[in-house]
C-alpha cells in the first residue's frame, strides 16, 4: 500500500500501526481470476485484495453483490474450484496457505481457521443430526477424544451458543431447527475447536432482524470465549458500525477503502463509500429525505472500464479518473486509506454524500394537509381469518391442527397514504397479502378494496377491480417472464383490458420513461437486465392501468443498498405524483420508517400494534414492537456501540400451536418481570388492540407502556 501526497503526487509506503502484537491472518496482494468458457474473456473477481488480522480484532468487508468479497474469503479458506487461478500471499501465524495440498489445508480449516456460511441448510448434513455433525467437526482434529467426550463437548457448545434444552436438542436433524437456530449451530461448528480466525460470509442476511441480534450476540460471545479474530462479511452497514473495529469496502474485485470504523463512517474519502452511507434508510433520523441514488451498476468484471473502475457511476469523476486506475494512498489517519485522486479535495471541503451526489427533488403532496379522516378508504379489512387445516397421512388423510396464518386482523388505508405492515417471517403478513389479492370470500371477515366487498362481485367486477388493485412481487426475475420482452411484459395487462396497439404502444414508452428506464431497452429480456432494473419494470408493468392501489411485497429486500434507494425513491415521487395507495410489506423497519405513514406491527398472525409512523418509532408502546425497533442496527458507530438492544428469546412459536393467553409471552421480557398476579393475564386472557399515548396508536398488551428509543 502506498500514500501519495495529493498536491505534489510523492507516493510513500503505507505501514499500519495497530500495536506490537503480530498478524493473526496476513492477506497480501491476493488475485482470483476465473477462466472464461469457450472464447469467453477472463473473470477478474479479487484484484490485488490485502489486509492484516490481529487476534481479537472484528474487520468488516462490505460492498455490492459481485464485489469480490465472497470470493476473497473462500481463497482464503482455499474453497474455491481447482480452475481459478489464484496468486499473491495468504498467512496464517506466518505460515503461508496458498498451495498447500488438501490434507494440509484440511487440518488448518475447522481448527485454526474457520467459516461461517450464508445459508446454514446448506452448510449443515440434512442425514446427520447436529449434535453429531457438531462432535465430528470436534474428533477430526483431537483424534484421541472418546465419542462420548465429543458428544459432550458438543452439547456444551450448544449452550454456549444458545440453543435451548441443548442435550435434547443435540439429536435433532437441521430442518427441526429454525433458521436462528441453525445458524447458531453453524457457529459452535465454527468454535468447535477454538480457532484463531472465524470468516463470516452474511452470517444474518437471511435471518429478521430480532434473530440477527441474537446471531450477533452469539458471535460476541464466542469471540469472548475463544479469543479469536474475526472477518465479518456483509452488505448491513448498520451491522458493520456496531461490531466491527475496522472496515475493508470492496469495488470490482479490489479494496476501494480501508481504515478505523470511525475513520470510515465520519471521514469517508472514497465517493463509493459515501455512497453507500447515504443510501442507506435511517431509523435513526426524524425528518424524512430523499436517499442517495448511486446511478448505474457495477461494471462486468470481464471488461472492466479503463482507469478508476467506479468512474461511470462517480459524481466527481474527471478525466484524469479514465486514465488509470488509482493506488490506495493514506488520507488522514495512517491506517486510513482510499483508492481516489480526489480524496484530499473531499477532505478539504469536508464533503459528505448529500454534497457530491445529486438527489432527487420529490415532489410535495398538496394533498398531505387533508386530514387522513377526510380521505377516501381505498381498502378495509375486518377481522380477516385465514386458518389452514394441518393434516396427516399419506392416503388415508386426517385432519391433526389447524394453522393459525391470519386470526383476526383489522386495518385500512385511506387515499395517497403508505400503510407498513412489518413482523418476522411466518407472523402472517403474505398469507394476509393473498387474501387481499385473490378478492374471494375469506373464511371470516371482510376486505373491502375501492369500495367493492370482496366475495360479493361477480367475475365481471372482479376483473375490472383489478385494473386499480396491482402488486409488485420480491423476487423480479421469477415474477417476469423470461421468454418475454420487456415490451410484452408491460403491453400485457394494456391488451388484456382492451388497449388499442397505438395506444399501448405509447404507453409502455411512457412508463419506461416514468421508472427511469430507457424506451429503447424495450425490446430487451428481463435476464439482459440488473435487479434494481427489473423492479423497476415490475413496477412499470403495476403502474400499467392507472391503479389506485399498489401491494408491495418486499419489493426492495432482494437489492443492494445502492440500488434500493433509487426505487425508494421512485416509490414516493410516484405516490405523490400519481396520487397513489401503497401497502407495502416489509421485514426491514428502517425502509418502512421512511416510506410509510401508518405501521401495522403483526405478531403470530394478529396485529399487536398500529398507528402512525412518528408515534410507533418515537414511543412504541408493545413490548414486541419495542423489541423489533430496538434490534435494528444503525449505520453510526457511536450511536450503535451506545444503544442497548432488546434480545428476544428463541423463535417464533409454531403457529400451528400459538401459547395461550397473549401469544407474545413465552418470549416477552416484561412478562418475565412481572408478579405471578399480573403475569395470570397474559396466561388466560388474549389482549385486544386498544388505545394507548398516541391520537392514532393502539396496542394489544395488557401492559403496553410507550417507551422511548434511543
């Protein structure tokens, strides 16, 4: 690494002082490249990717899908497939491991160096119960352990990591085991054998956000008990402020910024990273602007641009940026660095994201000041019931359960207003998306969409119903056809409903237009496009009949951060400029702090509590809504390392089988406060929704108290 005074151009090594004590793990000038099929070119996927590992200490690697991170980390495991050609220096305790054989790496991994993967199912034997798979990973390096030793060794590790009931538990196969659950089992793998180096590759992308507390948690325990150091891969840069020491950001295969956390976040030199930053949903901030939109894509890693690879997509990009590729010189502090001729300008104008990167004007709402009771109700749902029956017997079937999905919902949305509806996964909110959508009759209940009772229109006014009630879906590349183009995608629903060609012609242009994509890309498939790209033409194709109403189910969850903002964005200019409803659904709080007005907190298929946005965040009053707010990391060191986090025990009870009394309570940490007196009407008695401090707040607790978050 070299520092370059950016006013004369003098280039000096760069030596990081983190004290006397030596690398743990030592990555140095590493490449991978993977070889093109046929006459295919090279893919370039880590271009020279180094940094120093001390024990004890957290680094976080963050950055876009296809950032090379991942890669990165399975070259240093020595992961990756016999074809890719790998070259430069990784060193363990000094000890080279690039071109060690098999049997050699295979004694490092699981003891000195260990890893834990994104996807705990894939990574643990569905055969094999984890108890076992726990005690192999402990005999393979300590051959002389008994069975029994391992096996006990095991189940201590179990409890190390959380995992309740652990010597039962111990016989248990991965697909018993919630995703939490087995992440945590992923991570006493990991520990086994007390390594020196734990690699987490997204240890909680997949996971809600009071399960990825816990993960974290666990982590900070088993760093405690094992003293090992540890890289944290991740695209959460909340996550990253609160548990990291130092930060490594990733850019087409190679390191763009690296330095202290604080460094990093408050005196960001790279306009990648100050992307990145501001594109991020703060929980943290009251008044709602717009995100930073960082245009563009990642460029190909089989041709990449000449010079600075970020160039395309930088708002300070010069020519003298096309010209080379630029070297990570030192800004500031000696183990800050960042590969940009413009640092030092950055520096001196003390320039943040909202400085360099032009952000959208939104539009103002002149319908805003109507009171909300003076709106149009554009959907109402009445105690919806939703109950699968739970069956058993593979002829000869009888009915064993019932699962309880959706059990007695009430809300409704009024005209240009955003209703969030938020819980962890399996709480209710698809089932409810479903029921709302399919404009049956439910098993109980009402849903009233525009002023039509669901189950009581005929074929002929469902059909026309639908042209103001549309959804965006995900996951956009399994919701759009790939057999057809994207014109075909978007004219479909203007020809069903009997659009003239002219007219339809003009119209898909329009609404290309209207999403920020070209009209000339119409002839294109959806394959030929990026994620962020396809959401927009999922949303192009919603937005095709003039609804009224829009159902978002998770429309942003699939993106990077980068390219999240912009469709956020494009979200509240549409609302505003075309005067629409939105439901969206969502599991992230942060994305729905800044976009809805109401939230809808559900809970095991019923709604504990519901109001409007700056009351729910400001003052939660349910003691499981204070849980969610309270586990959402914010992307500010200082901020994070002060808050306290509410750790929600275990997981979501089966909804086949919900507690009596308040379904909450086995994991509610009020209720293990209160008296036995108290705590008996919790244990018999369901709460209802009732009014609490807010004007428009209510919440299903028989001891709901707002509460203030830091």
């Amino acid at each position: 690494m070299t520092s370059t005074d950016t006013r004369t151009g003098t280039q000096t090594p760069v030596r990081e002082n983190r004290g006397e004590n030596t690398p743990v793990l030592e990555v140095s000038d590493l490449f991978v490249t993977f070889p093109g099929a046929a006459k295919a070119p090279d893919v370039q996927a880590v271009r020279g990717v180094g940094y120093e590992l001390r024990s004890g200490e957290v680094l976080g690697i963050v950055g876009e899908s296809g950032s090379g991170k991942s890669v990165s980390s399975l070259a240093t495991m020595g992961l990756l497939p016999p074809h890719a050609e790998i070259s430069g220096s990784v060193r363990l305790h000094g000890e080279e491991l690039l071109g060690l054989g098999d049997q050699a790496m295979a004694r490092k991994r699981g003891k000195a160096i260990s890893m834990v993967f994104q996807d705990p199912l894939s990574g643990l034997t569905p055969v094999y119960t984890v108890g076992d798979q726990i005690a192999e990973t402990v005999q393979v390096h300590n051959q002389a352990l008994s069975k029994g030793d391992a096996a006990k060794r095991a189940v201590e590790l179990l409890e190390l990591v959380g995992i309740p009931n652990a010597a039962q538990r111990y016989r248990a196969f991965p697909h018993e085991f919630s995703g939490g659950m087995r992440q945590r089992v992923m991570i006493a793998i990991a520990i086994a054998n007390d390594p020196d180096v734990i690699i987490c590759d997204e240890p909680t992308t997949a996971l809600d956000v009071t399960i990825q507390a816990q993960v974290l948690e666990v982590l900070k325990t088993a760093q405690r008990e094992t003293g090992a150091a540890i890289v944290m891969i991740t695209h959460d840069l909340g996550v990253v402020a609160g548990f990291v020491d130092r930060v490594l950001v990733m850019y087409a295969g190679r390191a763009v910024e690296v330095g202290d956390v604080d460094d990093v976040y408050y005196r960001t030199r790279m306009p990648y990273t100050m992307g990145l930053l501001g594109a991020v949903p703060r929980l943290d901030l009251e008044e709602r602007t717009p995100l930073v939109p960082i245009k563009g894509n990642p460029p190909s890693l089989t041709a990449l641009p000449p010079g600075c690879p970020y160039a395309p997509r930088c708002p300070l990009v010069k020519d003298a940026c096309t010209e080379s590729e630029p070297a990570l010189y030192q800004v500031g502090a000696s183990t800050h660095a960042a590969a940009c001729i413009r640092a030092g300008e950055i520096e001196e104008n003390a320039w943040t994201a909202a400085d360099i990167y032009p952000l959208p004007e939104l539009p103002e709402d002149a319908e805003a000041a109507v009171p909300r009771a003076e709106r149009e109700v554009v959907l109402e749902v009445n105690d919806l019931i939703k109950h699968h029956p739970l069956m058993k017997g593979a002829v000869f079937k009888r009915r064993v359960g019932t699962v309880y999905a959706v059990d007695g919902i009430t809300f409704d949305i009024r005209e240009r207003e955003t209703l969030g509806l938020v819980g962890e996964s399996g709480c209710g909110k698809s089932s409810t998306l479903m029921e709302i959508l399919s404009l049956q009759a439910p098993q109980r209940g009402t849903v009233v969409v525009l002023g039509k009772q669901a189950g009581g229109m005929n074929a002929r006014q469902r059909f026309a119903v639908r042209r103001d009630l549309q959804v965006v879906f995900q996951d956009p590349m399994s919701s759009l056809d790939p057999r057809m183009p994207v014109f075909e995608i978007i004219a479909e629903p203007l020809r069903t409903h009997g659009h003239s060609a002219p007219s339809v012609r003009s119209r898909v242009n329009e609404l290309l237009t209207v999403v920020g994509l070209e009209p000339a890309h119409a002839a294109r498939y959806p394959q030929e496009f990026s994620g962020g790209q396809r959401q927009r033409i999922g949303i192009a194709r919603a937005l095709a009949l003039d609804p009224k109403l829009l159902v978002l189910d998770e429309p942003v969850s699939a993106l990077d951060v980068s390219i999240q903002a912009g469709v956020i964005n494009l979200l509240e200019q549409l609302k505003v400029e075309l005067g629409l409803s939105y439901l969206f659904v969502a599991h992230d709080l942060s994305v729905i702090r800044h976009i809805a007005d109401r939230v809808a907190v559900m809970y095991l298929g019923k709604i504990v509590e519901i109001g409007d946005v700056e009351s729910i965040y400001a003052t939660p009053a349910h003691p499981y809504t204070q849980a969610l707010l309270s586990a959402i990391p914010v992307p500010d060191p200082e901020k994070e390392r002060a808050r306290t986090h509410i750790l929600l025990e275990g997981d979501l009870p089966s909804p086949a089988n919900p507690p009596s009394g308040c379904s909450f309570r086995t994991r509610c940490p009020k209720f293990t406060i209160l008296d036995p007196a108290e705590q008996e009407a919790c244990l018999t008695t369901e709460p209802g929704l009732e009014p609490v401090a807010g004007d428009d707040q209510a919440a299903a607790c028989h001891y709901a108290e707002a509460r203030v978050v830091v």
